[in-house]
C-alpha cells in the first residue's frame, strides 16, 4: 500500500489551552513521554531556551545537560515571545506554525527575531506530537524490491499506479514525461498572456515582481482555471486525474470548473523585487501539517525549465522529515534533487516537501500550478470560505512572500546535488 497520509489531528479549529494548566501540569506530562526527544532535537539545532508570555502566563522551555526543563519564569536567553491564548492555542494544536503566527502579526518578539521563534518549530512538534527531529542518516530511500532507489528516474501517466506511488512515497515529488503536447502547452501559454495583460495591481487576483528593465509585471494569476478554456479542458482529461490515483489515499482534485483552482506563474529574467523567486521552505510552513499532509501540488510546464530556466529543486525525503520548514539547516543531508522538465512534463511535490525554484537567467519559465487534496474524514471541520474571501487571503500571500525570499549566499541557496 501506497500512503502519503500523515494526517493525525481532524482538520479544524483547536480546542482552547489554558496557559496555567499548560504550565504546571500538561507540559510536565509531555516532557515526561517526549523529553528525550526534545532535548535530542534542541541540542542538535543548537537552540537556546524558548520563553512565552501568554496574556501574562509565563513559562519557558530550556534544554541543558540534564535534559529537558519547563520553567515558569523567563530563561536568561533566547527568544522570548508574546501571544494571546488563542494565538498559543492554535500553535500547540497545530493550526497554525510559528512562521504563521508571524505571518498574521499574532505574535510579538520580544527578544530575539522571528526566526529565532521559528527554529523551535520542530521541537514544539517533538514536544506535542513526539515526532522526533530529524537527525542525519536516518532516512534512506529504497525501490519496492529493497534495492537502492534511483532518485532520478521519471515516469509516464500510462506507468502501473504501483511504481510512481511508491517513488513519491518513499522521495516526496514525481516527475511525469511528455503529459502534455508542445500543442496544448503553447496554446495555454497564449491564454496565460491574455490574463496577465488584463491584470491590474490592484485587482486582488495577481501577484506582481518587478524588472530592472521592464518594471512591474503580473507574475502570478489567480484563478487562471477561470481564463483558460484549454487549461480546464486538460486538467479533466484522464492524463491528469490519474496523478490522483498514483497512491492508495483518497484524493480530491481542486475543481477546474469552480473557483481558484489553477494559478498561472510568468518567472521572467532579471527579477530584483516581488515574489518570484522564492527560496527553500514547504508548502505547510503556515502550519496545519498534522491535519492536512499531505495534499500533492501539481505543476504543469508550459515552458522547458533548466538550470538556468528556473527549474524546481526539492529535497528528497522531507515530506518524511521533521525539519525547519523554511530555508535548509547546516545538518540536513538528504539529497537536493534538481528537476529540469520539457514543455509538457508535469511535476508532482508533497505539500510537506521541501522546494525551491531557481531564478531564471537564460530563459523564462511558465508553469501551471494546481493539485490535489486528501479527502475529508470523519471528524474533519471543513471551513467553507467565500470565493472572494479565498482570493483575498490568496493574494496577500504575494506580499508576504517577501519572508522567503532568497537571501543570503545564492549561489549555495540554489546549489542543487542531483539532476533527475
């Protein structure tokens, strides 16, 4: 059987948290079943204590040579944080990350930056979860007879559901030859241009970067389902829907006829501001991993993508791997795998895999990106959102992309191991 279902919360809300009773009691217990696990993780990120103030409830998480501690006042060092009980509630029960948090202003920093915050991520899910951080060399990737996976095989929609179920179980992505026509890609393509010359800045249903040479630009449609009459017509074509199928988990497809379904992305050369190249992280980093992964995200090229065309790059086996969720830590070492496409070729990625995609400089890039998601369960709180409220909250993650943005040593941001 073929699984990448690790979903162990309902979707929904969390239940509230008393901060008192966290403290003196609930902590306590948790430190007692996940302890080791939390000082393991703490020791090998190399993370100072975490303290919070929530609605004036003061409690602290300190790892030392002695293991795992809760106090009940501020550590001496580190990160100190200041969140309501909701916003604390939401972060032990996983609705929400601490980059979500930040995201939505939910959090103030008192001492330290946010990404301090953020590094304790999966240490909280250590905590609370008992999933342990992941530490080098425990995970390795292995084909259905037992051998040695080959990370750089592709594959075709009409291949036995068996075979690239597995490859995306066992690495987190799947790279699928030639679903499309160089015919159907240019078409889309077309239509992907009429969308962006009728875009507007402030439309709320794009997302905008700018060129040093030719200014501001729509680098993203929203609903671009919507303005494709191709684009609908391929996403319910027997091709695609059997990506749906790849594994043994009861996938939904995002509705071609409905909705933001599809986004159409232009990655032009020479980008210097807006979110266009947007460096390592996963597509839960928001939060909600343990109530939604994983869901597959979908991209179909309408252009050839390489090295220098703005190819995607994953890590393999992080979809299974308790990590930071944005950027890559010193210890990690699983492999970067580069995924270079022709027009046609779809590429599949876990919403808990971690990607990037590399700027372009000799060729732009196109890509459609839709996707899949795991099928509700009993128990599940589906939250219906309006359209128009969807597209809003949809369209203000352009700006906020800012926070994973490439920075830092480019070239080692984008350095890529391995080339399917």
């Amino acid at each position: 059987m073929n699984t990448v279902d690790v979903r162990t919360r309902p979707a929904g809300g969390s239940d509230p948290i008393d901060p008192e009773s966290f403290w003196d009691d609930t902590v306590r217990g948790l430190l007692h079943l996940n302890g080791r696990l939390v000082a393991r993780g703490a020791t090998l990120l190399e993370l100072p204590p975490l303290s919070f103030d929530v609605d004036g409830v003061i409690g602290a998480l300190v790892v030392d040579d002695n293991g795992a501690h809760a106090h009940r006042r501020i550590a001496e060092s580190g990160p100190v944080v200041e969140l309501d009980v909701g916003a604390f509630s939401d972060l032990m029960g996983d609705v929400v990350s601490a980059f979500g948090l930040g995201m939505a202003g939910r959090v103030i920093v008192r001492r330290g930056v946010l990404n301090d915050f953020m590094s304790w991520e999966p240490v909280l899910r250590a905590l609370i979860d008992g999933r342990a951080v992941y530490e080098p060399g425990t995970i390795d990737f292995r084909d259905t007879d037992g051998s040695e996976l080959d990370l750089t095989q592709s594959f075709s929609v009409t291949d036995p559901t068996g075979r690239p179920g597995h490859f995306l179980e066992e690495t987190g992505f799947l790279h699928l030859r030639s679903v499309f026509t160089d015919d159907e890609m240019q078409a889309v393509s077309h239509e992907l241009d009429t969308a962006v010359g009728a875009a507007r800045r402030d439309d709320g249903s794009s997302w905008w970067a700018r060129t040093e040479d030719a200014g501001w630009y729509a680098c993203r449609i929203l609903g671009f389902n919507q303005k494709s009459a191709t684009l609908r017509d391929l996403l319910t074509s027997d091709r695609f829907t059997a990506i749906g199928r790849f594994t043994d988990d009861a996938f939904v497809q995002r509705d071609p006829e409905v909705g933001d379904s599809a986004e159409g992305l232009w990655k032009k050369i020479g980008v210097v501001e807006g979110p266009s190249d947007v460096s390592w992280h996963k597509d839960c980093s928001m939060g909600g991993h343990s109530r939604g992964c994983s869901s597959l995200i979908v991209g179909i090229s309408l252009t050839d993508a390489n090295s220098t065309a703005g190819e995607l790059g994953v890590v393999a086996g992080s979809r299974r791997a308790n990590v930071q969720m944005l950027g890559l830590h010193p210890t990690l070492d699983l492999p970067r795998v580069a995924l270079p496409t022709r027009r046609g070729d779809v590429l599949v990625h876990c919403s808990c895999t971690l990607h990037m995609s590399r700027p372009p400089v000799s060729a732009e890039r196109r890509v459609v990106y839709t996707g899949f998601e795991l099928a509700p369960r009993p128990g599940d709180v589906v939250e219906h959102v309006d359209p128009s409220e969807a597209r809003r909250r949809r369209a203000g993650l352009g700006n906020a992309s800012r926070l994973v943005a490439p920075a830092g040593d480019r070239e080692e941001l984008f350095r890529l191991e391995t080339t399917s």
